[in-house]
C-alpha cells in the first residue's frame, strides 16, 4: 500500500530539520497483534528504556538490558514515509520516558501517520495520540524481591499513578485498556483499575500472560469465559502465534 503522502508526493526530507534524537531499540513493518487494530499493517518503533520492570516483561533488550542506537526524530519519520505504510506504533520500553518523544509524535502526526501509543501510562506528557493503548501493571507484575530489590521497590511505586492515567486518555482520540492477567485472582484487581479509570467494558482488552501459543491456549478455559461474562473483549496474542515470540514482529 502506497501512502497518501507519498501519492502526493510529499517528502520530509525536503522540509526544514526537526531537532531532537531518541534512543531506539528497533523498527520493523509487522501485522499488529494486539487490540482493537489486530491485522494492521503498520511500522513500529521501539524506544528502549523503561522506568518499570516486569517479571514477564517479553522485551527486556528494551527495558532489563537496554539495547539501541540513537536516532534522529528526521530519520524516525523518514523511515516512516519508506515503509509506505499509514499506521505508527510507538512502543518501547516506554515510549513516553524520553522527552524528544513529544516532538516525534507531533511530526509523525503532522505527516498523516495514524498513531499508537502503547504505554504503561505512568508517565505524564502532554502528547495527543490517534490510539492510547494504555497497558497498567497489576500487583503481580512487580520483580522479585531478593534478586532485584531496588526495582521491586521502584515498580511498585510507579506502576499505577491512576491521575495520569487518566490525563493520558482525556487527550487520546481514542483509547484502549490492555490488562495482561496471569491467574484468575488477578480479576478483582484488574475491576478495580478499570473502575477508576472510568473506561467502559467495551474497550478493555484482557490478555494471558505466556510467550508460547501453548501457554496462551492453556489460558483458554478460564480466562475467555470471565471476558465474555464481564463484557470485556479477549485478546488473543496473535503475533506470537503468526511469528513465534521473537524481534521484529
């Protein structure tokens, strides 16, 4: 598919510099798997860096050890007029820790990109989106304590400022819940959020934790049967059972 911009014929690289550099993790074209825009085609860019740290967190190239070059904001969008695409998901990591993300955004918009956020919505930016997927971190999520005390300690008090949370998703144009549940005692929790954030069903989206299509097949059966009595949509991870749990994807 052939960009707008590009059937126009416009070109960044012909528009005054924008400052500002990001440290990125990876970019690639992929299928989102995920949420309400499942099957879209679109680029995604991975900051790297993140002031959370899941036990489970399944890029820890961009978070436990953070891996990446630094890029210009120029290039980021240069990369996204090439990909001929129309959809941008900023990810990370979390993509809202570096600053010069604001500027990122604003261009990426600028040039017509429909644009994700996928965030752990602990950070406050005054960033407008086409798409806020706001991923809050349940209790269970924290670090072991004995091997990492100082992140258990950290994650524990970051991961659920409920106030930004909600900033973040008065600013969206649209916006989406993605919970990642690991055993049913996590459903109380998980209400609870949802609740002060005043998000109706609708666009909450539950997904089991696990890296393998087996993992997620075995949360089946008592994990779909709670989202359909709640009202909640069931995410299936469907990048991981397209391309296995691996990068670019």
């Amino acid at each position: 598919m052939i960009s707008p911009l590009r059937r126009s014929g416009f070109s960044q690289r012909s528009q005054s510099p924008t400052r500002g550099t990001l440290r990125i993790a990876e970019t690639f074209t992929s299928r989102q798997g995920e949420g309400e825009l499942t099957g879209t085609e679109s680029l995604f860019i991975r900051t790297t860096g993140c002031n959370l740290r899941c036990w489970f967190c399944d890029t820890p190239y961009a978070s436990w050890h953070p891996e990446g070059e630094v890029v210009s904001i120029d290039w980021l969008a240069d990369r996204f007029l090439d990909s001929g695409l129309n959809h941008v998901v900023l990810t990370g990591g979390e993509p809202l820790l570096p600053a010069a993300c604001e500027a990122l955004c604003r261009l990426l918009q600028r040039l017509g990109a429909h644009l994700t956020i996928e965030t752990a919505g602990t950070i406050d930016r005054p960033i407008a989106c086409d798409l806020l997927s706001l991923s809050p971190k349940l209790a269970s999520s924290v670090p072991d304590p004995h091997r990492h005390p100082k992140w258990h300690r950290l994650h524990q008090e970051r991961r659920l400022p409920i106030p930004i949370m909600r900033r973040l998703i008065a600013a969206a144009k649209c916006h989406q819940l993605k919970f990642v549940v690991d055993r049913p005692d996590e459903f109380d929790e998980v209400e609870h959020i949802i609740e002060q954030l005043r998000v109706d069903a609708d666009r909450v989206w539950i997904m089991p934790q696990g890296t393998t299509a087996e993992q997620l097949d075995g949360a089946l059966g008592w994990l779909q049967p709670w989202c359909r009595q709640q009202g909640y949509r069931y995410c299936d991870r469907m990048q991981i059972r397209w391309y296995g749990n691996r990068r670019g994807t």
